[in-house]
C-alpha cells in the first residue's frame, strides 16, 4: 500500500511539473513579438489571408481559450504542426528521438564507467601519484570547451589519421528501409547486418567520446569525493577490522552508500543527454534534438519549440522519479516505509 501511495504522489508529481510547463512555454510563446498567424500564412499574404489563418489557429480568441486549446491538443497527443515544414511536431520529434538516444546512451555509458572507475582509483590512491595525474585528467576535460574537443578529435581522428568519419550516423550507402526501431545499432544487430553496426559504431564514437568528456570530469571528482568521506565512515573501518580483503571493503559496504550523491548527478546528466546536445550535433551534422531544437529557434517555429520543451521536461521528471527508486535500492534507509 505504502509503495502504492508512493507511486500515485509521484505520479501526480510529475503531471503537476508538465502542467506548469506547458504554462511557462505557452506564456512565454505569446509575449514574443511575432505574428504567428503571418509567419504561417507567408510573408506576402494579404490581410484577409492572414486573418482566416488567425482564426483558424484560434489566434483570435482570449489567451486563456487558447490555452485550453493548447492542453486538449496535448492530452490527445497533438503537439501541434510546425509553422516550418506543415508536418506534425510529434512525427518530427519522433523521427529525431532515436539518434538522440543513441548518442545519450553511448555517451552516458563512457561517463558512468569513467567516473566510477578513475574515481574509486582516485580516492583509493589518495594524495598519492594515480590521484594527482586523475585529477589533472579530470580538471582538463571539465575545462576544455565542447564545441574545441570536438574540433579537435575531428581534426585528428578525421583530418590526420582518417580513422573515423567526419559526420552523420551511418554511411550514405548502407541507409535503405527504415528499422524498427530507428536505433542503427539495434536494428543492425536484429538483421544480422554487422556492416550497418560496424559503420553506426564508427559515426557514433567521436560525437560520444566529445559529449561525454566534460560531464566525465564532474563524475570522477563527484565519486573521488564521495568515496573519500565514506571510507572515514566507522562501518568500513570495522570492515577492515574484522579482516575483510579490500575489495569486499570497497565494493560491498563503501562504494554503494558513495553511489547516492552519484545517482543524482547520473539521472540528470541522462536528462541532459536526451534533451539534446546542439553544439555536438551540429559539428559532427548528428541529426537529433539538439540539432531541430535550433533549427526551430532559427526558423521561430514555437510550435515545435513549445513541444521540444514538453518532451524535455518528461525526460527530467522520469529521471528524477528513477532516481527515488535508486535511492530505495542502494540504501535501505531511504526506501518508503523504512525506520531511521
């Protein structure tokens, strides 16, 4: 019952935190000085033109009719048509997703096993020569500029050595029908074509490796961290008291309760992958979110901004509720119910 309770609050939680969104998008939406209705209708319609089209987005009525319009569309699945191309925002969101989550999951990945690994190395080196050149590791790759690592890795692993390809998911000359899932990887692998993973992997190591290395810097220190004040804690020492090897010490008592504050920043570092990347996107030409995110922006194409800000705010909230049910299970404290 108490788990029951728990997930119908957070339920309730997150259709509270996507009302409030579509609100603030909606408002803002309106206070931009532009003429929706003219931008839709052309630049060279005449007034009459303009008018009907006005009236037929509902444009004419009170703000707060539209907005009702607005919500019923959005609890129908509508998220409205882009004044751009005239297609349905929620087919072109859709049709970009899948490059997205290939290059969130692949860089997400690199991320968690470079600051789990380097971190716990760090703190169990401490003060010591592996910490001191991880932590240099770590401080350049936090400084170092997203849109100048990936110029950089283009230059090398393209321009001089021509190891990796410069751009895009997959070679031209292996695109034919689309998958089922859209996910080049997958879709290679449930074909038994391993020329179209063998070629999706190598599109998809540059772009990856570039938006994995800052947020992968904030990982290290974060566990490196986080490690250090748990290994203080009295429970490890008595561990290492009672005779335990210090791999049990460190995987089995000190590295879970270090996990929570990792958790965190993991959830919303996948958050942030799946919302978009555009400065990766745009260098290596990766068609995802991030990339039709801006082109939104350049064309003042609200609809599809307003519906862009909607699937990111989804992606937020799942991972603030995955992150609670994490929590339960690294440490039994904090699951529902559970006495202090």
């Amino acid at each position: 019952m108490r788990m029951a309770a728990l997930v119908l609050r957070r339920l309730a939680g997150m259709i509270g935190v996507l009302l409030g969104v579509s609100v603030i998008t909606f408002v803002i939406a309106q206070l931009v000085p532009t003429d929706v209705a003219r931008l839709v209708a052309g630049d060279h319609a005449s007034p009459a033109i303009i008018a009907r089209v006005r009236a037929e987005l509902g444009l004419d009525r009170p703000i707060w009719v539209q907005y009702g319009l607005y919500l019923d569309r959005l609890v129908h699945g509508d998220l409205g048509t882009s004044i751009r191309s005239g297609r349905a925002i929620s087919d072109e969101l859709m049709e970009r997703l899948p490059a997205t989550i290939e290059l969130a999951f692949a860089s997400f990945a690199l991320i968690v096993a470079a600051g789990l690994s380097l971190g716990v190395a760090a703190a169990l080196g401490a003060r010591r020569w592996p910490d001191h050149l991880i932590r240099t590791i770590s401080t350049i790759a936090i400084s170092a500029p997203t849109f100048w690592t990936g110029v950089l890795l283009l230059a090398i692993f393209f321009g001089w050595l021509g190891w990796l390809p410069p751009g895009g998911r997959i070679d031209p000359d292996l695109l034919g029908e689309p998958g089922l899932t859209g996910l080049y990887i997958i879709d290679g692998l449930i074909a038994g074509r391993l020329d179209i993973v063998g070629s999706a992997l190598l599109h998809l190591a540059l772009p990856a490796i570039t938006l994995a290395l800052a947020s992968s810097g904030s990982a290290i220190r974060l566990v490196r961290a986080s490690m250090l004040d748990v290994l203080q804690e009295d429970y490890v020492r008595r561990a290492r008291a009672a005779g335990l090897s210090e791999a049990t010490v460190v995987l089995r008592y000190a590295l879970p309760s270090a996990l929570v504050p990792f958790v965190t920043a993991m959830a919303l570092y996948l958050a942030d992958l799946l919302a978009g990347a555009v400065v990766t996107e745009i260098i290596f030409g990766w068609p995802g979110l991030g990339s039709y995110t801006l082109e939104a922006i350049a064309g003042l194409d609200f609809p599809a901004i307003m519906g862009f800000t909607l699937l990111a705010a989804v992606f937020y909230t799942i991972a603030n509720q995955l992150v609670d049910l994490i929590y339960g299970l690294l440490d039994p404290r904090l699951r529902p119910g559970a006495r202090t």
